[in-house]
C-alpha cells in the first residue's frame, strides 16, 4: 500500500519528536518490528524512492512474502524522526552524510543504516545557460541549504573551476567558505525541495536529483555540469535503507534490502532515470 504523508518541514519534526513522549504509541508501533510480522511501513521520499519501492512492492513483494506499506514523505526531517517515535519500522531517503549530520543535531536515538541502494547525481541546472563557460560575470546560482548537500554543491563549483573553497571547511563547507570567487557569483542556498522552483529566477542551481526529475528539470533544463564521482562518491552520497539499530535484524527488513538489489530493480532504475539516477549493488559499487 502506498500513502502519501502530508507532514512536511519543521512543524512535522516537532509533532513527531512530541510524539517520543508517548509510551503506548511507541510500544505498538514497534510491536511488528519486534515480532517480524505485519507490514513494513516505510518512509521514503515520493522520487524515486517511493517509484523503487513501489515497484518492488508491485511485482516482487508478494512472490517474496513481504507485506510493504509505503509512506510518502516531502520533507528531509520527518523519516528520522518517525523511526525514533515507532511511527515508521524503515526509511530509506538519506545518504549517509546526512544521518550523520542528523543524529549529531537530533534525539539520542541509534539509527543503522542498513543498505546502499542508489545515487541522486547533484546536477548544475540552467534554463537560459548551455554550458558552465556561458555563465556571466554577478551570475545567481542557488543550492541546497542542508549543509550535506551544500558541500556537494560547492564541490561541483569548484570542480568546474568557478570559485575556490577553503580546504580547512572540509565537509561542513558554507559559501562563507568560498576564498576565491573570480566572477562575483551570488551564491544562494535554498530549502532543496524549493530549488526546482527557483530556476527560473536565478541563473543557475544545483539541484538534488529527486528534486530535478519530480518536478521536470531533466527534461526542461541544462545540465551544465554533474558532482564529481571520487572513490568515496557512493559511501558518503548513496541514498539508503535505514532502520533504528534495535530492528536491524528484523527478517522483514533484511528482505527488504535483498530485494532492492534484484536485478529487476536495478533494471528498472537505469531504464527509468537514464543516468540521473545511479542503481548501486549489495557490495557498494555502483552498478553497470
């Protein structure tokens, strides 16, 4: 079954963090990840995580016996949290940067992240720009403000040779960061989910690749650059499955996991996104 979730932003995270506070709603909420019975519900962003796990839970769920309910999710903080109250068994929307930024800033709560499934590739996206030389001087670029993703963006920049980051900022970068910017780019970080909004206001943006192909960017815009693929490019940024570690070994979700490396679904991925989206194996290598 697949639902949508109309919690979203800030607000979301604090119901569900009040939520913690609520014996009974947790006990029966983690009562089948106890028992290993009943559905999987898990959180998932709508694209493509949610078109992966319907896809799974459309033509292989069933011959495989699990029982999938599927919570469509729009926000980057409310999965996490509904693993700590027991409103979600899973997730599977974050790459492991962001868990890590996350369980640093949030709940004491030990989250496992179980599996690598895919990779979002961060694109530079124009609509009136057709390569990265094209930009002018003064141009507004916008990129996601999760401080995660906002390093991805800045690495793109600099990659592309367009402004110069300190190196002590390491992986939490800022654009207060940039130390050499020779054409006097605007740097501007937006909520990621706003970016694909924002396009047509700024010259160009760095958006996540949900983002991009939910609301149509891939088709209707410029990629004038893709993130660099270093050697740790699927350990820090492959969006994976997520469990409080206590479930870690419940047999719903390690099915789970076998099955989002079936060769049917890593078919599914390439066939759907076209390079977009990058399927990744049970190994951790991304997949051909």
């Amino acid at each position: 079954m697949r639902t949508t979730s109309t919690l979203i932003g800030a607000s979301a995270l604090a119901l569900t963090l009040a939520a913690c506070g609520a014996p009974s709603e947790q006990d029966s909420g983690s009562a089948d990840a106890e028992s290993g019975q009943g559905p999987l519900r898990v959180g998932v962003s709508p694209v493509p995580h949610g078109d992966i796990l319907a896809f799974i839970d459309e033509n292989l769920a069933e011959e495989a016996g699990l029982e999938l309910e599927i919570d469509e999710i729009a926000d980057y903080n409310t999965p996490n949290a509904g693993l700590v109250n027991g409103d979600l068994d899973a997730n599977y929307f974050q790459h492991r940067s962001f868990l890590n930024e996350w369980v640093a800033n949030g709940p004491d709560a030990e989250l496992t992240y179980v599996t690598d499934v895919h990779i979002e590739r961060l694109g530079l996206y124009s609509e009136t720009y057709e390569g990265v030389d094209d930009l002018p001087t003064g141009a507004k670029v916008a990129v996601p403000n999760d401080p995660a993703n906002l390093n991805r963006a800045l690495t793109i920049l600099e990659t592309e040779g367009l402004i110069t980051v300190d190196p002590d900022a390491g992986e939490t970068a800022t654009e207060k960061d940039v130390v050499d910017n020779p054409q006097d780019l605007v740097i501007t970080p937006l909520e990621a989910a706003q970016l694909p909004r924002s396009i047509a206001d700024v010259d160009a943006a760095v958006i996540n690749g949900n983002y991009a192909i939910e609301a149509g960017v891939t088709e209707d815009a410029n990629v004038l650059a893709w993130e660099p693929e270093g050697d740790d490019y699927v350990e820090k940024y492959a969006n994976g499955l997520v469990v409080l570690d206590e479930n870690s070994d419940d047999e719903r979700v390690q099915l789970l996991a076998e099955l989002l490396h079936d060769e049917r679904v890593l078919e599914y991925v390439r066939d759907t996104w076209q390079g977009v989206v990058l399927p990744v194996n049970a190994d951790g290598s991304l997949a051909e």
